[in-house]
C-alpha cells in the first residue's frame, strides 16, 4: 500500500485542530507542563532542528496518553542583536547570506528585499518555523504563542530583572564579556556565527617584567612559577610595538595592542621594535633578577601579549624548546639549566624533563607536548608543593600558593589581569572578530556569587537530568560561571526597567519565561491587556506575594480574573521537563536552572532537563559550506512528517549525535505503509479458547508494552521505536508461522488485539500515520486520545513464553544441524531430559546466575555446598554447559524460569513440535524422554539431553 502523506496528514491536521485536541486548560486530572527551547527566528528550522522538537513532542504525546492534562506551548525569541546582523549583510547585498536565502531556503525575491529591516527577517522565518512545527504534527497548544518583543511578555520581563535585582542577584561593576567591536555590544552564543557562546578565560594574567625604560608584559595562567623562569621568549620575526599604556610605555604584539583598547585603558602606539633587536638582551624580573630573551619561532603574536616566559623545569613546551636551542649550539642558551620550584610525589627534580622523556618527545613540534602539559600542570595543582626557591610561600601546596603569590605581585604592581577569550577565534554575526572587553558600569547577572551557585547546585541534585551522564557538564558550568552581562544598548528587546539606555540581553530574558506561557493565553484573548500587568499583579500571582487587593488595585483587574490566572499558574509550575539542545548546557540551560532558584520557592523549581545530541547528515556536520541543509518544510513536502519524524527520532540515541541519511527514511515510509496495509485487513473479533502460541504472543505484548513504556519515560526513544516497529514483527512473524502450520483461521481477534496495542505505542513517534491506522482498525476516537497501553503482570503467562523459547530454539537447533550437515532428513528424533538431579542443579544454576554470578569456580562451589545439588560435584561438563546455555539467554527470561513453574518439556513439544516440524523440514519429529520404555535412541543421544537444551537425532 503506498501511502499520500501530504493527504494523511493534512487530514489528520484538520481533525485535530477541529476538536482543539492540544489546547489545554487546568482540570481534575494530573499534569505536565513540557517546553522545549523556543527558536530564533533568523532562518527557518531544518532536519537539525527539529530532532529536539520532536522529541519533546513524542514526550507530551506519550503523557496525554498517559492520562496526563499535558500543555505544550511554544513561543518565538526575537531578542538580540542576529537579526540585526543579517539585515546588514543583506543591505550590503553579502553573496554567502543571499545566496542561502535563495537557494537553500527558497525566500521569495519579494520577501528578501524587505529583509533590510530586522523585523521583517523575524516575522518572516516566524511564520515558516510555526507552518513547519504544525506540519510535523506537534501538539502545541497555539493559543499561548508569544514572542520576545510584544508588550505582554516585556511587561513580565521587566517584573523579572527587577525582582532579580531586588534579591540582589544584579550587580553593576566592571567585568570581562565577550565584545562585538562592530556591533559595540556584549554578545552570547545567539549573536555569534555557528552558535558559539565567547568563553571568558579569567584567570589569565600578565606579569610586568622591565626591559630598558619600558614594561615588558608577559601573560601566563601559573603567576606562582615566576620563581623558575629562566629565559624570555621572543619571536624574531615579528614586529613589536612600543606601546603608552595608561601612565606606562609597553613592548607588546600589535595583535596585543588593539586588545589593550578593551580593558578600559588610554593606548596608543608610539613606535615600534624588530623582535631581532630584543633577543640577547636581558629583562628584569620582580625581585631585580636578570632575564635573558631568547628566540622563538613557536611564539604568536596573537596569543596574549606575543611575549613569553619560559620556566622549563615545569612547562615542558619550554623545556623542550631549551633542550632544541641548546642541541643547535646556542651560545646564550647553553649556559642556562631548569629551575625547580615545585616537588610533586611521582615526578623528579625537573618534571617537565620526566615527562617528555617518557613520553618519546624528539623536538617542540611534537603534538604529545600538549597532552604532556596537561598532564603535568594537572598533577602539579593538586599534589604540588612550592620549595624554598618561592621565598615567603615555601612549602605552600601550589592550589593555594597560586593565589597568595598573585594578590602579593598585584600589591606589588607586577601583576595584571589580562582576561582572554578561551575558545578564540569567535566570529559575530555581522562578521567581526569578538574580543574581551572589560566593561565599566556596566549590569551584570552575579552567577559568581557562592551562595547562588550552592543554590543551583542543590536544584540540579534534586532534578531529574536526561541522560543522567550529562549532569557533570551541568556541574562544571556552574562551577567556572562568573558574572555575565544582562544588558546591551543594541538589538531586540525590552528596555531595563532603571535604566532606560540599555536593553535586557537575548539570553537574560528567556530563563523563565516558561511560567509566562501559564498566563499568556490571558493576554492573547484580550482579557488582560499589557498595561494591566504590575509589578504587584506579578508578585502575587507568581511568587504568592501580596495579596489580591492590592494586585487588583495596581493592575486595574478584576480579583477574580487575577485569581483564574493564579490558579493556572499554579496548577501547571513548576515546568516538568525542559527539552534543550546539548549545546545550550553551558548557557541557556545553566541559567534556567540559576534564575529559577534565585526567583522561586523550591517548590516551583524545575524537575527534570532533557538533552540530546544534534543531528548530522551522512556523517557530516550540517552547514550551508557543506551544501547538505535541509529545511523541514522541503523534507515533509518530499516524504511525508512521519517518515521524517522516525529516521530522526532512530538515528541515535538521546545523547548521541543522530546520523540522518535519506536511505532510513524510504526503508521507514516502506515499513509504514506495510503495518497500514496489515491493518486495514484486520477485523475486531471474539478471542475464543488460547492455544500455547496465543498465550505466548499475548504475554510477549505484555512484556513488550513493559518495555516500550519504561524506554519512553527514561527518553530511550531510539530503543522504543525498535521495539514497536521491529522487535514486535520479529515476534509477530514467528506467530504467523506457527499459525499457518497448524491452519488456523481464528486468530484475526488477537491480531486485532496486538496490534491495536502496537498502533496506540506507535502514535507519539508517528501521530498521522497512526491516526489512519487506528481508523482501519475500527475505531472511532482518535488514537492520541486513547489510553496507552496498560501492562499487566497477571496477563503475563511465563510458563507459555518458557515453552515457546524451548520450541523456537529446538527448531533453530534442528535448522542449525541440517545447515552443517547438508543432508536430507528422514527421521527426526527430540529427547528431552528428564533426570531429577539435573533440573534441581539447572534451576540451582539458574538461581544464582540471576543473582549475578556466571562464574565456574564460585558457581561450583556453591552448587556443592548445596546437599540438594552436591553431585553436581562429578559433572563438571554438565555444570559448564548449562552456564553456556543461561549465559546466552537474556536477563529477563532467565528471571522468568526462576519464578515461574516448570513444565513438561515432552509434553509440550509432542502437542507443538509436528505440526511446524512437518512444514518446516517436511518429516516427522518423534519426542521421547530417556526415562520412555519405548525409546528409539540408537545412538545413546538421549544422556545429553539438558534442561532446556533437548538432544536431537537425525537420521
């Protein structure tokens, strides 16, 4: 059956925005409140995108199922300074950005023209992102759409940085931020090319070393090994500069020069010197020591001041470096010897020399020199201890003398903090290069303060975090965040409530907004306008603070329309789960968590955080270079939502980086149209007398349903769909098989049944498609609305799923045999064991491998010590092979032959075994146990026979 998408999903579409079925409001029924990210409308979603939406939406599917009063709402975030960006590049008609417009996302020329003004750009790729999000088939609830910059949402945005503020949460200083030179503004992770968040690499600084009349600034990370300097390093074929700075003139790199503008000071440059010129000289260290500059082709001019410190018995770059120069036969060079300042357990009087050497390093080209540094500089922080050359600190562990030694240089005014950008080069979207910029009066969000980081920590050990291996990054950021601006004075937005020059940053004012879409409805249907929305009005309807009154007075509303939206709010906080991209961990997650501890009672916090991987295209990061985007609205047009929804959801796990390729998505359609096709032929019907293989498929579908559910709610999606598409056929088509032998036309009742099951599980992973399903299976309500399938323990017949693993493996065993042998049978003869004292050591066994233990020795061991299994004492082989056999069986079934009872093994493979024996291998197949008068065993095979493991003879 080939399936019109286009036309099963429109029709579905229309039903269920006909019957409202999304639009959710409170009720007697428990809830969960599930958002996702809401997008940036700069360009419209591709397959990349929507890998996290469709994962949120399977979720919100599977827990209306569930029973669950479920709102999903979705908002649009037009803050920052992107789309101003783009409107630029666009006016100055930029080819790479036209060119994407027209070719990868097919804007009209029209609609392009208008793109000079910002706006434009946003409303436009609003209106594409929310087509293609309702042409996916996601449950949203529309009525609650806002986006960033209408006067409802900045009305609870002011409430917001003001209450921060008043907790004293917001700060104004001076501080390091990432910088737009162009822009002339802080920029995060939405404001620069790739969705790159600047990461600030504070404990940077420059120790001021003297050279003639002039400062000679050098930048390291480890201020405490300025005892074992032994050399300056220089590059010999660059330019310095002579630098005024402030009071001072400096020798630095031009590179270095322009990013001293930044750090607030007075700079201007005066001249300029050769770094040949430098080299042989000698700079003066703190304490008045003489320092020789030496040359180095390996030093940038880019990174920090172009000027660097060699201390070799501790950085094995400039150890190396030494040992090169002094093997070349420099003069200067040979004369100097590390200087050891630092005894770490492991390591000998010079570790950098240690380590090089045990690491096979030849010269400093070696690309193990970074792994060494590392290396050495980790073990030294936390095990290291500064000897008596660091005067006052001896003895001092180097993680606390790191401190001490630089607060002593900055009295002294030897030391500086020169903050850098760690993941450098970062582009902004207009195309400039970003730089650290210290910011003077500036707003920042303090997520440095100690007492608001326990407070999140706190939080995040209560919260449920999807996968669960991810919340160490959730811990690290929280550890190195420091105070981030959370204002600008360009871009989208709404203005500081104080201090009208400035505009709340992109990323401050999407951190809770979620508890917005509790109350937006409210805005959007007129019956509270923006002018309405207080301070007090807020207070009291999202922190309990104040009182009716006094919100109804300051809002000019009704108390109970201000009571009505209280209660919404009440009864949908806190957000159950927030679905987020792996990228947004160090940021907009992080400060989700951070802005809603600072905000609201702990009973408001959120509960869980999902986090998955982002998608790649046959094996390639996705991107315009690589020509291998592809929008959303062109994949679902080309091969149907569903199909699209599958291949993303069954490219990884949640974690992972999905692996998209067009292939998975014709072999999905395919089997898609066959389940469709296999439902349409079935008909409801009276289930009558169960023969063993009914019992089984049915107490299979339990445990199938058992499976499915726990994978869903622990987001093992890719596992989930697995099961219901593939697992589930598996099983399916062994039961058709033992059907057709025994010629049974009664069994379109438990087909109907078990599918109906399968269809219902397959509905949040594919909603269109499932309906139609559904339909052609007879029902009249729509399968969203129905229950998810409900396991049972009591519905699970163990001894059946028992005795049809023991028939499918017999006739796997049999196939196995005839396959080696190549021979014709003409007699086919099963034993099955029927020794006491093997079925008691078996389940003794078997009791113990559930257990855990697999091992021979210890399981011998307490088999013997056992007076019921003693004997297994003198069958070692027996004892060895049954382990081989439990050890190939999965977990759950060797849990079920514990509890359940066991059965006649003869018994039940004489009623099953001929009839799909006969079809299968055209003979017939004799069962005999070796306790049978009458047994036919010529040739002594009925001794091997095992529990579960008959023997077999063919003849």
């Amino acid at each position: 059956m080939t399936i019109n998408w286009t036309e099963i999903e429109k029709k579905w579409r229309d039903k269920w925005a006909k019957s409202k079925d999304f639009e959710t409001n409170p009720n007697d029924k428990p809830k969960k409140f599930i958002t996702v990210a809401y997008p940036y409308p700069n360009s419209p979603q591709h397959i990349g995108h929507g890998r996290t939406y469709t994962l949120a939406d399977v979720h919100a599917r599977f827990y209306r199922m569930k029973g669950y009063n479920v709102l999903f709402p979705m908002g649009f975030h037009y803050t920052g300074t992107p789309v101003l960006g783009m409107a630029k590049r666009i006016e100055s008609g930029e080819k790479e950005i036209l060119d994407g417009l027209r070719n990868i996302y097919h804007v009209p020329e029209d609609a392009i023209k208008s793109f000079v003004k910002p706006i434009k750009i946003a409303d436009y790729f609003h209106e594409e992102i929310k087509s293609g999000m309702i042409e996916m088939g996601y449950s949203i609830d529309w009525r609650r759409e806002f986006t960033t910059i209408v006067p409802g949402y900045q009305k609870f945005i002011e409430w917001q940085i003001t209450t921060l503020k008043e907790k004293g949460r917001i700060i104004q200083g001076s501080h390091p931020v990432g910088w737009c030179p162009v822009d002339q503004n802080p920029v995060s992770q939405h404001d620069t090319m790739g969705d790159v968040e600047p990461k600030i690499d504070d404990k940077n600084f420059l120790i001021k070393f003297k050279l003639d009349e002039f400062v000679f600034p050098i930048t390291t990370l480890r201020p405490e090994t300025i005892f074992g300097i032994t050399n300056l390093w220089v590059n010999p074929n660059t330019v310095y500069k002579k630098v005024s700075v402030d009071n001072e003139t400096w020798i630095v790199s031009e590179q270095c020069a322009k990013k001293l503008e930044f750090f607030e000071k007075k700079v201007s440059v005066i001249g300029e010197i050769p770094g040949s010129e430098i080299i042989g000289k000698n700079a003066t260290n703190h304490d008045g020591r003489e320092i020789p500059i030496l040359p180095a082709d390996f030093v940038e001019p880019s990174m920090g001041t172009g000027l660097v410190m060699s201390v070799p018995a501790h950085a094995p770059k400039d150890y190396q470096a030494l040992m090169d120069l002094k093997a070349k036969g420099h003069e200067l060079a040979s004369k100097l010897e590390p200087i050891p300042i630092i005894g770490t357990e492991g390591y000998g009087a010079i570790p950098a020399k240690d380590i090089v050497e045990k690491m096979g390093i030849s010269d400093q080209s070696d690309d193990k020199l970074e792994e060494a540094t590392k290396e050495l500089y980790l073990k030294e922080f936390t095990d290291g201890k500064l000897n008596d050359k660091c005067a006052q600190f001896e003895n001092e562990k180097v993680q606390f003398g790191r401190d001490k030694i630089r607060v002593w240089l900055q009295e002294n005014n030897f030391l500086e903090k020169f903050p850098v950008l760690e993941n450098a080069p970062v582009k902004c979207r207009c195309g400039a290069e970003c730089v650290v910029k210290i910011l003077n009066n500036q707003w920042f969000l303090n997520y440095g303060d100690e007492e608001w980081k326990g407070l999140a920590r706190k939080c995040l050990d209560e919260m449920n975090i999807l996968p669960n291996n991810i919340k160490t990054e959730f811990v690290e950021v929280i550890d190195w965040l420091h105070e981030r601006a959370c204002a600008r004075q360009q871009g989208l937005g709404t203005k500081l409530p104080w201090d009208k020059d400035w505009i709340v940053e992109s990323l401050s004012d999407s951190v809770i907004y979620m508890a917005y879409y509790t109350i937006s409805r409210f805005v959007n249907d007129g019956t509270v306008q923006p002018e309405n929305l207080s301070k007090e009005f807020f207070d009291y309807v999202l922190l309990d603070k104040g009182d009716v009154t006094q919100a109804a007075n300051s809002s000019n509303l009704s108390e109970d329309v201000i009571n009505t939206m209280k209660k919404e709010f009440q009864y949908f906080y806190p957000v159950d789960s927030r679905h987020s991209g792996r990228d947004l961990v160090q940021n907009h997650l992080s400060f989700f968590v951070l802005n809603h501890v600072a905000i609201f009672d702990k009973k408001l916090w959120p509960q869980e955080i999902v986090v998955n991987g982002s998608v790649m295209m046959d094996g390639a990061k996705m991107s315009k270079s690589m020509g291998n985007i592809i929008p959303l609205r062109a994949a679902i047009k080309d091969h149907g939502a569903d199909p699209i929804r599958l291949a993303i959801i069954s490219s990884a796990e949640l974690l992972q980086d999905a692996d998209f390729n067009m292939e998975s998505v014709s072999g999905i359609q395919s089997k898609l149209e066959s389940l469709l096709e296999e439902c349409s032929r079935l008909k409801k019907g009276q289930i009558g007398n169960l023969q063993a293989e009914d019992r089984w498929i049915l107490s299979k579908t339990q445990s199938k349903i058992a499976e499915v559910t726990e994978a869903v709610e622990k987001m093992r999606l890719r596992e989930a769909l697995h099961d219901i598409l593939f697992t589930f056929e598996t099983d399916l088509s062994w039961y058709q098989k033992r059907v057709q032998a025994k010629e049974r036309g009664d069994v379109s009742g438990i087909l109907h049944q078990i599918n109906s099951a399968r269809v219902a599980m397959l509905s949040p992973f594919a909603p269109h498609v499932s309906e139609e399903m559904w339909e052609k299976l007879g029902n009249s309500e729509l399968v969203s609305k129905a229950q998810w399938p409900e396991y049972s323990k009591d519905d699970v017949d163990a001894v059946s799923i028992q005795a049809e693993e023991l028939l499918k493996s017999t006739i796997d065993d049999i196939a196995s045999i005839l396959k080696v042998t190549k021979i014709t049978p003409k007699k086919i003869v099963i034993y099955v064991n029927s020794d006491e004292i093997k079925s008691k050591i078996y389940r003794k066994i078997l009791s113990i491998m559930v257990g855990g233990q697999n091992n021979m020795g210890v399981v011998m061991k307490e088999l013997i010590a056992d007076p019921n299994t003693a004997d297994a004492k003198k069958m070692p082989d027996y004892v060895q092979k049954v382990i081989k056999d439990l050890h190939s069986e999965s977990e759950s079934i060797k849990r079920m032959k514990l509890e359940a009872e066991s059965f006649d093994e003869k018994e039940f493979l004489k009623s099953e075994l001929s009839s799909i024996g006969k079809k299968e291998f055209g003979v017939d197949i004799t069962v005999y146990s070796k306790s049978d008068d009458d047994i036919y065993d010529p040739k002594g095979k009925a001794r091997h026979a095992r529990p579960f493991k008959p023997a077999i003879l063919i003849e």
